[in-house]
C-alpha cells in the first residue's frame, strides 16, 4: 500500500470510529440533607433522584464576596504590573536579537 492511501485509511477510520459512538453514561449524582450535591453511597447521602424540598432551600447570593472580588481585582492588578514592567521587545532591529551561528559569514 502506499503511504498516501494508508493515511486515508487511517483518517476515514478513526472518523468512522468518532462518528458512529455514542455518549458515555455518567454516574448519578445524590443530595445530602442540605441539597448539596454529593457522591452517591457516601455517608449522608440522599437516596437518587431525592431533591431537597422547595421551601427549605437555602439561597445563596449568586455573585462573588467583596473578598472575593478584591482578590481577584488584586490579582489582576499584580499580573498588569508584571506585564508593564517587561522589557520593550518588538523584534524589528537586529539589536533586538543575540548572535546566532553563521552571523559573522556573508549570506550569499
């Protein structure tokens, strides 16, 4: 065979093979008595499908703390300072860059 068609093959196989198989199965998740979600046989654990009622569930603002927010807005502020502090770089000047082999012969 040549290399080539073996490469179709390889390639129309392995498409084949995506195509036509289907999703795996996941496991089932459980709830323990304050509806939080955890791993099923554990101690605590709701039996499957159980969900915590309605009425007793307990909700959680959906943003982050004021910590949260300050930490992140910290961490950013580090990662822009850092980026500020490098080097002026462009690649353009030959100065820019070391000496490589070769550099002392003329190219022809």
């Amino acid at each position: 065979m040549k290399p080539p068609l073996t490469r179709a093959l390889l390639l129309f196989f392995f498409a084949a093979v995506t195509l036509l198989s289907g999703p795996a199965p996941a496991a089932p998740t459980c709830q323990d008595r304050d509806g939080l979600t955890i791993r099923c046989g554990t101690g605590g654990a709701m039996p499957v499908g159980w969900t915590l009622p309605f009425e007793e569930r307990r909700f959680q603002p959906a943003g982050p703390s004021a910590s949260e927010l300050l930490g992140l807005i910290a961490t950013l502020g580090l990662l822009f300072a850092l980026i500020a502090l490098l080097p002026e770089f462009d690649g353009r000047r030959d100065a820019d860059w070391d000496r490589q082999e070769g550099d002392d012969q003329e190219r022809v």
